[in-house]
C-alpha cells in the first residue's frame, strides 16, 4: 500500500472531507487502503452489481439500488463514525436523488457537530456532478514507488521459496517503474509461469506492458527494435560512447547507487541516410530499454491549452515508464521556426520552452536521442553546454565506413562472399550514404536472382551502382548547408 496516499486520506477525514473520490480501478487496494485508516469507524460498502455488501466479507447483505442504499445508510452517521464506501457508481452520479442524498451525507458531515460519515467513491472513471463539484477531493493512486515494487517481489519470491539473486531483484523493480500494482503482479505471475523464477530476460514482459500503457495514452508511439549496434558501419566513436553508457544503464541500480550521474541523451545530426535512425534505435537495443518516439506534431490539440496538457502528459507518461529511451526525429521540425527572427508559432515556442525546462531539471532515467539534419534550424538554446551529454555529427561514411556497410547489408542478406571486391566498390560510391549504400546491395542482389544465378559477383553490385545516384550529388546543395551549419558548432564526429 501506499503510505503517503494512505496518510494523506487519514488527514482528509480528520479534516471532516465529505466526499473523497479515489481514481482507481484496482478495488483491492482500495479496500487495503480503507482498512489502513478504519480504525473504530464503521464501513458501509455499495457494490454496483451486488447491492448492500460486507466490507469484511464482501458478502452481499441486500439487494438495494443506489438510491435505497443511501437512503438506508445516510443517518447511520448519527450512531457511529462512519465510512460510506460507494464502488462503480460514476454512472449514477448525474442523477438528481442521488446528487441530493450525496449532499445530505456531505453537510451533515461538515456542520453537524454530533454526525460523522465520510463517502468514499471508488473508480477508475472520474465523473463529477457540478453541484458536488465543491465537496469532493480526488485523490489519484500513485504508482509505487521502486522500494515499494521491491517489497511486491519479496513478498512474492517468498510465498513461492524460489531463490532470486538481489542484483536481479533490484534490475526487475527498475524496470517494473510505471506499472501499479496489478501489472507488477501480474508480470510476476506470467514470468514465474514461464520459466519457473525470475531473471533478466523477464524483460521482454515488462516491455509488453509498458507498450499497453503507451498505446492507451495515444501520445507517444512504441517503437519495435531489431536493429544492434553492430548493424551500424562505421561512427565508430559513437558507438564507443554508447558502449560506454551500456555500462551504466545496463546495471542502473547498481551505478545510481555507487553515485553515478544517470546519462541524459544525446543529438544526433547530419546528413540524410546516414544512420541517424538506425542509431536512434540501436541505442534502446543495447541499453535493453525500450524505444519511445515523440511526436511533437501529434501533441497539437484543438483547444486552449490543450498541447501543453498533452506535453506534459507525455514527459510524465515517459518518466513512468522509464528507464527508456525517447527519440524525437527531425528535431528541427518539431520545434520550426523557435528562437528564429521567422519566428516558431505560439504553441510550439510554448511546447519547446516547456520541454527544455523538463530536460533541464529532469532528474530520471528517460534517455534522450534527437536526430536532425540542419543544425541551423534547432534552437540556439538547445545546443547549450549542459542539455545533452554530447552532440554528434554524422558525415557521410568515409572509405572504411562504406565497406563496412556494404558488408552488413550483404550478409544480413546472406550475400557474403569472399571473392567480391568490396574495395572497387568503395572507391566507385565516394558521397554515397548508408541507405544509397543499402539500395545497391539491395538491386544488385535482385538482379541476381532474376537472372537466376547462385552467387552474387562483384559485377552486379558495380551495375547497381551506376543506376544509383548518390545523395550528395542530387542534394548537393543541401548538403552543403548542412556541413556550413554544422561548422558553427562544436559538434563531435560520430566517425572515427
Ligand atoms: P534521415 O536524416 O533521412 O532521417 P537517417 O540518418 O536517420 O536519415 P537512417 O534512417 O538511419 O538514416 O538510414 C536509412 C537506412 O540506411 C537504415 O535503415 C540502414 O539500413 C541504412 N544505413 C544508413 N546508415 C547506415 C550505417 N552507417 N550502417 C548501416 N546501415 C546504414
């Protein structure tokens, strides 16, 4: 249970609160926290489809609707101090009677020395009548806290003498962060049926959940990750920084607690097709984390406000489930025209200044990765010392980098061979990117099916190659806007 929910209800009936409405779908919490603050007082509990039942027991005692319910309990105040437990009633609350006997119970709580009941209204639905409106607090359930999800586990490993390594405790319950109860439970369950104790790869379920939790909220997007680090060529000091934070994040308990800063993210720019992405998702990959992408286009709703009330939601939804990564691409078109004489419009100057504070103070495990080609077009104060651990420059890949790609894409292909002269390739796709690089692997390998050959030969690839047009020869200025910007900037090469 939740201590601080549970004293703070303890102080809103001291307090004489007539109405208190806990958000909550999981009833068994609620009544665990009822129990916690009971002590002589007498419960009374109306269950939607069982009427009149024991608070203890749960037994039904009478069929009643609603109105008859209150009416049978509303003077029971006068008698003893008294808690009305009404469960899944959101639906009744438009309905006069019911909003008048509410009332009845609410006043004599507050003005009538010699009556005490306080209402509790249990649901996962928030419906407030405008005429309660006044005599109600809600109270949201937090979700528990790491310690908290640490206890569930112990709890749980004892009941089922199963012997579970601290080290995996502790890396479980971070990642469990974002889940209530129910779900803690409930991955445990499914974990323990799997494999018959709980490890490390118990993660994938914790992923599961966590993408219900997103798809619900409809804010942010889950993104699936296949990709490796080993699936990018070349940007070798990148990933050797990477490598690094790998260490961190994948022993998170173990490094916060030895006083290490948690890493806060990184950008990403460059050029186009070059394997900003690729990173982007490499990275959740190697921390074993999960891949959430912003959308800042997504967030714009239509009313007052109302785009700040979903940023918002978004920053907390992402630190619930966190550790994670979140990925905003195209950076520079998220926040267009911010801190630019053109000028970004209202909202978007708003939703930019609202998530540079969220990651100026933002003390959590949500890693950010932006991506972005111009650097001219991202706001000034977002390149500042301090926002990001470090910014990388991705260039076109060098020599070394361009056969190393080739060679990823042919054997994740199954196209490897030893008798192809990667070499005249690479000299032949100077100021080809990574995905000019990937379509002519791609066409050299389909004509040679088509032709109905065995192996691939270096033929076919130098074939493919003068179909394919390099980037940087149909963008050429565009490119060159994106190398004069980046020089402004003390950015890091992402190659070696
Ligand atoms: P954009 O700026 O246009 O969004 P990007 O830099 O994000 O581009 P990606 O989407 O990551 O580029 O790259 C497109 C595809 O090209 C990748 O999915 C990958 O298959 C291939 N690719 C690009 N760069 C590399 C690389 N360095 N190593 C291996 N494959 C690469």
């Amino acid at each position: 249970m939740v201590n601080s929910v549970r004293n703070l209800v303890s102080s809103y009936t001291e307090a004489l609160y007539p109405i208190i409405y806990i958000n909550h779908f999981d009833f068994r919490v609620i009544d665990e926290l009822i129990k916690g603050i009971v002590e002589h007082r007498k419960v009374v509990e109306y269950n939607n489809g069982l009427g009149f039942v024991d608070f203890k027991t749960k037994a039904p005692m009478q069929v009643c609707d609603l109105y008859n319910f209150l009416n049978i309990v509303k003077d029971d105040g006068y008698d003893n101090e008294t808690f009305i437990l009404l469960k899944d009633v959101h639906d009744q609350l438009n309905k006069p009677e019911i909003v008048s006997l509410l009332k009845y119970i609410a006043e004599r709580n507050l003005y009538n020395e010699d009556y005490s009941a306080t209402v509790f209204i249990a649901s996962s639905k928030l419906r407030i009548p405008a005429e309660l409106e006044e005599l109600i607090t809600v109270i949201d359930m937090p979700l528990p806290s790491v310690s908290e999800i640490k206890n569930i586990m112990t709890n749980f490993i004892e009941d089922l003498k199963i012997e579970v390594p601290d080290d995996v405790v502790n890396e479980i319950a971070l990642s469990l962060k974002g889940l209530n109860e129910f779900q803690v439970e409930q991955i445990l369950n499914l974990a323990y049926q799997d494999g018959g104790s709980l490890d490390s790869d118990d993660k994938s379920l914790i992923f599961t959940q966590k993408e219900q939790l997103i798809k619900k909220a409809g804010l942010l997007e889950m993104i699936p990750v296949k990709e490796q680090i080993d699936d990018i060529g070349g940007m070798e000091n990148l990933k050797e920084w990477l490598y690094r934070k790998e260490k961190i994040f994948n022993n998170l308990d173990k490094a916060m607690k030895f006083g290490v800063d948690v890493p806060k993210g990184i950008m990403i720019v460059g050029m186009p097709g070059c394997g900003k992405s690729l990173a982007a998702k490499a990275t959740a990959k190697l921390f074993d984390i999960p891949l959430i992408r912003l959308d800042v286009g997504r967030l714009l709703g239509k009313y007052v406000g109302e785009s700040e009330e979903n940023m918002r939601k978004a920053l907390k939804l992402s630190e619930a489930i966190s550790p994670c990564v979140l990925w905003i691409d195209e950076i520079e078109k998220a926040f267009a025209g911010v801190g630019n004489s053109g000028g970004g419009s209202d909202v978007t100057t708003r939703l930019f200044g609202q998530f540079l504070t969220w990651m100026q103070e933002k003390e959590n495990t949500v890693f950010i990765v932006a991506t972005a080609n111009d650097i001219s077009r991202i706001p000034a104060e977002f390149l500042r010392k301090g926002r990001f651990d470090e910014l990388f420059f991705v260039d076109f890949p060098n020599p070394e980098e361009r056969r190393k790609i080739m060679e990823i894409h042919l054997k994740k292909r199954h196209k490897w061979n030893k008798d192809l002269n990667i070499i005249s390739l690479v000299k032949l796709t100077e100021g080809y990117n990574g995905a000019d690089l990937e379509a002519i692997v791609k066409d050299a390998i389909e004509s040679c099916f088509i032709e109905g050959k065995e192996q691939l030969e270096t033929k076919d690839l130098e074939l493919a190659q003068q179909n394919i047009k390099s980037i940087s020869s149909t963008l050429k200025g565009r490119v060159e806007e994106i190398r004069e910007a980046a020089k402004n900037v003390d950015l890091k090469p992402a190659s070696r």
